[in-house]
C-alpha cells in the first residue's frame, strides 16, 4: 500500500510490478477500503450507543448506582415520558422557540439578502461583518450575552432604555417569565440570521437575468416580478435554510443553557436542557434513554417529511 | 507516506494516553469549589507539602456547577480528584455507590475522635446512615445561611427615627422573619448617598441549589419538616403543613417586595455582588462569604454586621446548613498520600491555623477556646447559627430530590405560578415518587 | 460589466440599501465589541452604571485570566515587599497575591490539541470514504451516504447518555484521546459530504489519463485528486476544526479536569468574589478571534460549509 517508486512512469519495468502487485486489488477492494473505517467509526460511536439507548430505555438503569440490580420494564418509560407534563412543557417551550427563530430568521435574512443583492459598494465587506456572530462558540458568546442581558449595567437593557426611555432596571430579559421566551429568540436570532441570509443570496444570485428580462418584455410590475420570480425562484433555498436551522434548534443546548439555564421557572426549559436534567442531574438514565429515543424519533420523522416536501417544490 | 502518517498518529493517541497517566503519580488532587476558603485551603495546604513532599494539586468549580462537574466525576469513574470535599447531601450516595472510602478504620487506627468536633457537623457532613458510627468524611468546612447586614446604614440617626415613627420599633438586625422584610420594605428603592438601594439579597438561583437552599433556611422556622420524626420517609402534612405553606408564601413576598431587579437567578456570587457594591441592606449568604467583607474595601470594618437567621411565626429558629467534609475518592490511586492528607488536617494546630487564614474549623478545640467568639467580629454569629442547623435530604437520590424542589420552587417563588400550597403538594408529590422507585416506601 | 442590464439596481436604491445593510451590520458587532472592550476595563469600569464607552483601558482583566489569585493579610503583605513586576502591581492594588497561573492556559491548549486531533482524523477519514462514494460503484451508496448524514440529526444530549456509559466501561472519560475520537465522529458527516463535492467536480479524466499512463488507482488518488482537492481540503479542515473549538454539550459532559477545553471552562471562570467580567471577556475575546479570522478567510466557501455542500454557488 506504499507509493514507492516516486516516479513510477521513469521506470517501465518497475511500473509493471507495480501493478502486478497491487492487481488483486480491485476497484471495488479499494472502495471498501476506503468507505470502511468511517463507517466503522460512525458505528462504534453512533449506531451502537443508538443501540443500547434503546436498550437502556426498556430498563430502569441509572447510571449513578452500578451496583444496584437493573430490572426490565418494558416500555414504561415510554408512558412515563409521554405522560409527564414536564416533557410536554418543554416541547411547548421548544416549539416556541423554533417558530419564532425560524420567523425571524427567514424575515431577517432573506430581506438582508435581498438588500445586499443590490450590489452596492463595499457589499462584500459588509456582509462578511454580518456573518461573523455564526461562526462563534455559542456557549461562550451565550454566557456573555448575560452580562448584556444585566438590569441596569447590560448593554442591551442600556440600549432598549435609550431609545424607548423607559428604567434600564425595570425589566429583565433572563429574569422576567414573559420575557426570557424572547430573550433566547433574540440572542439566537442574532447569531443565526445571517446562516438564512447566506443561503438565500445564493439563491437569489442564482436567479437567470433572462427571466427578468422577459418579464420586462411582458411590461409585468417589479413588485410582480418579485412574487412570480424572485419568491418562487429562493424558496428552495429558502427552505433549505429552514431544514437546517430547525433540526439545528431542535437540538439547541449551549447558548440557552448558558443564557437561562432553562429558568426561570422551567419557562424556556428546551428538550435538551429538560433532558441534560433526567439523564445527567438526576441520573434517570433508563427514563432519559426513553426520552432521548422519543426525540430522535419526532426530529428524524419531521426532516423525513420536510425532505419529501423540498423535493416537490425543487422539482416544480 | 500514509504509513508514516498513521505511525505518527498511534504514537501521538500513545504519548497522550502515556502522559495523562504519568502527571497522577506524585501529585494528589483535592477537588473542591472555587471560593474564598479554597484559597485559604491552598496557603493552609503548603504546610503538608513541606512536611511530606507531597505536591498538592486543586481543582476548583464554581458552585454554580459544583455538584454538575463533581458528581459528574464521581459517576463516570474519573479519577482526577484523589481528595474530595464534597457537598454534605452527596454522603448517602457516595457511601452507598462506594465512591468514597470509608474512613472507620482510619480512624480508629490514628486516634481521631468524632467526638472531637462539633456534633451537627458529624451528622452532617460525616455519616452515613444518619445517626450512626459509619463515617466517610472528616469535618472539614463549617458552614450555614445567616444574614449580613449594612450596620453603618442602620446606624445613621434620620433612618433610625423614620424606622421608629414607621414601624414602632428600633432598627436593629431583625429577630423575627416579619421583622427583616419590614426592614427590606424600608429599605427597598430608597435613596442612600444619591445611590438606590434594595432590601434584601435572597437564593433564587435555578440550575444548582440556590433556591432550595434559600426556601428552605425560611421553610424550617414556619414548621416545615422533611418527615415525620416517627416514621421515615412518611411527609404528607410535613412537607405541606400549614406553616411550610406560609413559609413558603413568605419567601415569594419576600421576593417580590425586598429583592433588588434582575435578582430571578443569585446564588452566593451574586448575593456577595450585591452586597459589596452597596446595593442592599442585608443580605442572606453562608457565613464562609463572611471573612471577605470583613476585609472590603468599600464595606469592610465596622460597616458590616452579621445576624443568625431570625425566628419563625412561632418561635422556632433554624438555619440550613452548608459546608463539607473532606473524603478519599476510591477510584484514587493515591489513597495512602490521600488518607496521609487527611491526617494532616485533623491535627489541632492546623485546624488552628485554618481559622485564622478565612476557613470554618468544626473542630471543638477550635471553636471552644475562649479567644473564639471575640476573634473575629463574625465568629459569635457563626457559632450561634451552627447550633440551630437542619439539612436537605443526604439520600443517596438527593440530586433527584433537589431538582426537584428546585423546579416547585423557583416555579412559584420567580416565575409566580400556582400557589405555595400547589407547589409544597407537587413536590410532596414528586418526593414521594423518588422514594417509592428507591424502594424506601 | 456586461452593459446596460435590466434588473440593475438604480443609484438610490443602491444607497438605501447599503445603508440599511450596514446599519444592520453595525448593530450585529455590537456585542463582540463589547465583548472584546470589557476585556480591558476594570471590574468596576465593567459593571458601571450608564455602561461606560469611553474609559481607561488596563490589562487587569487579561492578568486575572491568566492567573489565580488569593487575598492577603496585611502583614502577608508586608512581608512580602513592594510587587515586583506590572502584573504583581495590578493585582497588589486589590490586596491580593499572585497564587499561580489559572486554568485557561491549559484549557486553551486542549482546545487546540483536541480540536487539530480530531480534524486531521476526520478529514483523513472523510478524504478517503468521499474519494470511493465519488468515484466508484458502492453499493447502497445512497443510504449510506443519508446514514452518515443522519448521525448528525441526533440531539449531542441524547448521543451522550450511551458515550458516558461506554466511556465510563473503557475509560475514555476526560482523556483528550475520547473527545477526538468522539468529535471525529461527529465531524465524518460534514467532511465526506462536503469533500465529495469537492471530489465530485474534479474531472475524472485527469485519473484516466493517469491510469492511462501506467499509474495505478492509489497514485491516481494521491497524485492527481488530492492536488486538485487542497483547496476543498483545507476549507473541510477549517469547519471542522471550527465545530470542534465551539463544541460545548460533550465537553460539559464527557470531560472534567484533564481534557476539558475551553468552551465549558470560559463561563465558570470567576473573580476570587463575585464575576469577574473582565476576565470572562479576555477569555472569550482570545478564544473567539481564532474563529473570526478562519471566518474571514474562509468567506469563499463559507455557505458551502454550512450547508454540508448542499449550496455550492
């Protein structure tokens, strides 16, 4: 499997051995060679633990107690899950969060993306500034988004106070239970939104002149271009934006257990984080392997359907 | 080429492996939280590595996420910390899971007494079960929820007669509860040296311990108990007796009228924020914050005062207990050094000398000698309130229990849902089912 | 360029915007300016109220990052003499010593250790598997390809309830040699989807004209297709080193004291009482800008990374 000779084509005869020796090796043996260690890896460390997720799910193991004895309990833990208002609550919760980032987001991005498709100087610049919140940790930008989010000395309480002239103390974007639902929306919106305007410039950059053209031919209005062109021309991208960011989202866990920490109360507890508290605070690892397999199911189920859909508007 | 490459990569995972094994040998790491009597633990500390050459490694968590990394650690098998000074609720499970090594033998064989330190500090950081000779850890950090307050601004004249004429009594550190949130509603937005100001600091944190540990220093004095003293394990009109219900209810006013804005989520961190930069009057913390502003700059001296928790409704006074004791991790390689370290500590002189240097000695010897209560001007406070102390739950599911009155709790003292009746029945509730899967009930 | 063009943007419109566009972008550095300023305040500076945009800049913030520190007596002190060096004068002016360095070095450096570590595997790993599903009949090429990428939909929460487990039993818990193996894993689904794009525009005959002339299937790969994909390589590498350096939910969970990197370390970082904000900042600003520059660099084939290839543009 070595490389020697360097320059296998100086030297004919060398060149025949060659590949005498390696003419067992087919191109299909190579394939496998190949594919196989990632494949191996993704087994080891994905689809075995899937495995004994399941597994453990059907008992009542907790991690913390090695040595007491692991009964089986069949699929309690799957009614237990299903009928633990807890549960439910932060479904609620994460679907309040989905929506409402994914509103934004594609609000927000698809109307920057819009603007800088205006080509305006200096556009490029511009929009590598925009993106750069994206690409950063999330657990450390969310832990300092705290210190933003502070009554009085954050900087956006300061900001929202200067502008609306309200007490910069009087309200607490983490702190408020009708508050911190938007406080998590806005720091993810901020982080996130240039993922969807990226995608829908590229989309947008992607859009044939000629049909413009033609509609100008046809005297159709710019604001009807822009609804029988430009919408329906981004909205397989725009969908695709959406595709990611949800499964994204719906497996949020460092910027709002940074941000929240799942408070107050259980008020923007996400599934991740009500998770996190079953299978590593309280140990109920059997419960939380139930859980664990419920939500990979629903994510795995709902991208499923949502790939089916993006198809049919891509091949329209 | 490629081989070479995978060679370097073999040898490389081997180096790491090699390495992380090798840095263990001499040293012995303590675990512990990043506070201030760690760093005191760490100047104590260079004593035993005079004496013994024994080099001491630390590694500090804040509270935040004490027990969530060292719980953590236990559970998974680590064996980074060879010392462990543990939260006092862990003991029952780490005894019962064999994570710590028991230490009755030890000391039988080096003649340390129990018998030598403070006896609620036995209890609570040492045994397990409860009440019985079976001992995992020494008393290392004596500690509990009092209160501190602003004596320079409780002292000014014109507040004190406005108090008076208000409240028909003298401002002065409060004795019961009704007494500290009038004095918190006094204080609440008023206007000191052009400064604003707030009553009270109180627990509220949601993620670890804070407001369990906050509730419950107000729910012991209103009659809250954790069962009947009778029959183990049996808490229906214990844990939501009438009083635990008006205890309850009394944090949550105490929230909503007393607490400074933004206060949904501090713990002690933020308790000693609040304190230092003058925001509040009094303040609600462990007595371990207590050396750190005696020495403040801006409210050191004479401008801090230190009060014990105040009575109940009732009469009853009680406080919850914090601190920890000191034990060897069994998964450690270095038990002998480890136990060698706890020697050390037991020794009278060095729990001496932990006192002076910021930490909270259980030893009698320490706390008995007559010098004690005028040693520092927090020290009578502090004896006063270790004679009063109850503590949550030690079961070996405490983690469980506790998340689970935090969530009843900050649910209805922050986030003002239900009614403290609702939420001391739910948690009634939840307990019950935690210890019918143990199989206590 | 090309001449006169329909759907060219008028002046104005070009200007508002422009306008709209950058008032956005300005408002979206806002907090990282922040972030990197409050690293140079003061702890009092820091929790100023109005918050202060103007103030003295020091490195206070940057010497508790790097350092632990513990309160001393005035007599300790006395003992001790005048601080000797600037960092010593910083710390003296809170009646504090030096104690040693902190955390956030070694931290630092596991994050690199285990960041480089993992993405040199899974880029070798995902090079080689992308190099046959592009080239070669594999059967089910398709559903293995969705299996890969599905390895990704799984909430990190939920995938490390069985690692803790596994890890526990083979103790991999808190060794850096886990976390690469567990983040190489998890990189695989980017690195073999997006180098198989990459790998998928490069033209097979460069390799037919290889084995043409006597090169056999590996040279092929190794002296015709990698040259050719260094660039899609090395953009793969950057995202994957860039995922691993953000990657909080395992840290937290499957490290302690050994192999913990720096993502969960940052946020428990605090002063000898109370926060110390400052210190957070530095930490956060030495561990961000990394990222912001790749981020810069990278701006080419940013979209393409992110969408695992699915957007080449």
């Amino acid at each position: 499997m070595t490389f020697e000779p360097r320059h296998p084509v100086a030297d004919p005869s060398q060149k025949q051995t060659f590949r005498h020796r390696l003419s067992g090796l087919s191109d299909r043996t190579i394939a496998w060679i190949f594919v196989a260690p990632s494949i191996a890896l993704l087994l080891a460390i994905n689809i075995f633990p899937l495995i004994w997720t399941i597994r453990l799910s059907l008992t009542n193991f907790r991690t913390n107690r090695p040595y007491a004895p692991v009964k089986w309990v069949g699929l309690q833990n799957y009614r237990d899950v299903l009928s633990d208002v807890g549960v439910w609550h932060s479904m609620l919760a994460t679907a309040h969060f989905l929506f409402w980032t994914l509103f934004f987001q594609v609000l927000i991005g698809f109307t920057l993306a819009y603007l800088i498709n205006k080509k305006f100087r200096g556009n490029d610049l511009w929009t590598t500034i925009i993106v750069l919140p994206m690409m950063l940790s999330p657990a450390v930008v969310g832990n300092f988004w705290t210190f933003l989010y502070q009554p009085q000395i954050g900087l956006f309480n300061y900001f929202i106070a200067f502008f609306t002239g309200i007490d910069p103390s009087s309200f607490s974007m983490i702190g408020d239970v009708s508050l911190a639902p938007w406080a998590i929306v806005i720091v993810d919106t901020w982080m996130w939104t240039p993922f969807v305007m990226l995608i829908c410039l590229a989309g947008l950059r992607a859009i044939p002149e000629s049909i413009y053209e033609a509609a100008e031919c046809d005297r159709a209005s710019r604001w009807r271009q822009f609804w029988t062109i430009t919408i329906p021309m981004v909205l397989p991208f725009l969908m695709l934006a959406v595709l990611f960011r949800g499964i994204e989202n719906f497996k949020m866990f460092d910027l709002v257990v940074q941000l929240t920490g799942g408070g107050p109360g259980d008020t923007t507890q996400l599934t991740s984080i009500n998770l996190k508290r079953e299978a590593f605070e309280k140990w109920h690892t059997g419960y939380a392997s139930a859980y664990a397999v419920i939500l990979f199911v629903t994510v795995f189920g709902l991208a499923s359907i949502y790939v089916k859909a993006l198809n049919k508007v891509k091949d329209r | 080429m490629r081989r070479g490459i995978f060679r370097a990569a073999v040898l490389a995972a081997a180096a790491m492996l090699a390495s992380t094994g090798l840095a263990k040998a001499k040293d012995l790491t303590l675990c512990w939280a990043a506070w201030d009597p760690a760093n005191a633990l760490v100047e104590l500390s260079k004593d035993f590595t005079a004496q013994t050459g024994v080099n001491m490694k630390f590694e500090f968590v804040p509270w935040t996420s004490f027990a969530d990394r060292f719980l953590n650690e236990l559970n998974s098998g680590g064996h980074l910390c060879d010392l462990m000074i543990g939260d006092s609720q862990w003991i029952g499970g780490a005894a019962e899971n064999r994570q710590y090594v028991k230490l009755n033998d030890f000391f039988d064989k080096n003649s340390i007494k129990m018998d030598d330190f403070i006896p609620a500090t036995v209890v609570g950081y040492s045994e397990w079960p409860k009440n019985t000779p079976n001992y995992w850890a020494l008393p290392a950090m004596g500690d509990v929820v009092a209160w501190t307050y602003r004596k320079d601004w409780f002292s000014r004249p014109e507040l004190q007669a406005e108090f008076k004429a208000k409240y028909g009594w003298d401002l002065a550190p409060p004795t019961t509860f009704d007494q500290l949130k009038q004095i918190g509603e006094f204080f609440q937005g008023r206007e000191i040296d052009g400064k604003k100001v707030y009553g009270a600091s109180i627990y509220t944190e949601r993620g670890s311990e804070g407001i369990t540990m906050g509730a419950m220093d107000v729910l012991y004095s209103f009659g809250f108990k954790y069962e009947n003293p009778d029959k183990p394990y049996d808490m229906q009109g214990f844990v939501n007796s009438a009083g635990a219900v008006k205890g309850l209810e009394f944090y949550k006013a105490l929230y909503d009228c007393c607490t400074p804005p933004g206060s949904s989520n501090g713990y002690m961190t933020e308790g000693i924020d609040a304190f230092k930069s003058g925001q509040v009057a009094m303040q609600m913390n462990f007595t371990f914050t207590w050396p750190g502003f005696n020495t403040d700059a801006n409210v050191g001296g004479d401008k801090t005062g230190y009060f014990v928790n105040p009575k109940g409704p009732d009469g009853e006074q009680f406080a919850q207990l914090g601190g920890q004791g000191i034990s060897v991790v069994a998964n450690s390689e270095n038990k002998d050094e480890a136990l060698q370290y706890i020697k050390w500590f037991a020794q009278s002189k060095v729990q001496a000398n932990w006192w002076k240097l910021g930490g909270y000695s259980c030893l009698k010897s320490v706390v008995d000698d007559p010098g004690f209560v005028s040693s520092q001007p927090y020290a009578e406070a502090f004896l006063n309130s270790m004679a009063i102390v109850k503590d949550f739950w030690a079961e070996p599911s405490y983690a469980t229990l506790l998340q689970q009155s935090q969530a009843r709790f900050h649910d209805y003292v922050v986030a003002g849902q239900g009614t403290a009746k609702e939420a001391l029945d739910g948690l009634l509730k939840d307990w019950t089912a935690t210890f019918k899967e143990d199989g206590k009930l | 360029m090309s001449g006169y063009s329909i759907s060219e943007p008028s002046a104005r419109q070009k200007w508002i915007a422009g306008a709209l566009v950058v008032g956005y972008a300005i408002l979206t550095v806002l907090p990282l300016i922040w972030i990197i300023a409050t690293g140079f305040k003061t702890p009092n500076d820091a929790i100023a109220y109005p918050p202060k945009v103007i103030f003295h800049p020091t490195l206070e913030g940057y010497v508790n990052l790097f350092t632990s520190r513990a309160r001393a007596t005035p007599d300790m002190l006395e003992k001790l003499g005048p601080p000797t060096t600037w960092y010593d004068t910083i710390v003296r002016q809170y009646d504090m010593i030096i104690t040693g360095p902190s955390r956030y070095g070694q931290r630092f450096l596991n994050s690199v250790i285990i960041g480089f570590g993992s993405t040199f595997l899974s880029v070798f790993l995902g090079t080689i598997a992308a190099y046959a599903f592009s080239r070669f009949k594999v059967p089910l090429k398709d559903d293995l390809m969705f299996f890969i990428l599905s390895t990704r939909m799984m909430p990190p929460i939920a995938v490390a309830i069985p690692i803790f487990l596994m890890y526990r039993a083979l103790g991999l818990n808190d060794t850096q040699l886990g976390m690469i193996l567990l983040y190489t894993a998890v990189n695989l689904s980017l690195s073999v989807w997006l180098l198989k794009g990459f790998i998928d525009e490069i033209p097979v005959e460069y390799e037919e004209a290889a084995l043409i002339d006597g090169y056999t299937r590996f040279q092929a790969f190794w002296k015709v297709v990698l040259p050719q994909a260094a660039t899609g390589i090395a953009s793969t590498s950057i995202f994957c080193l860039i995922f691993a350096w953000n990657e909080y939910a395992f840290a937290t969970l499957l490290t302690s004291g050994t192999a913990q990197t720096a993502p969960p370390f940052i946020p428990t970082i605090i002063g000898v009482a109370g926060k110390d904000w400052p210190a957070v900042a530095a930490g956060a600003t030495l561990f961000l800008i990394p990222v912001m520059v790749f981020t810069i660099l990278l701006r080419k084939h940013l979209l393409r990374g992110i969408t695992f290839g699915a957007v080449r543009k």
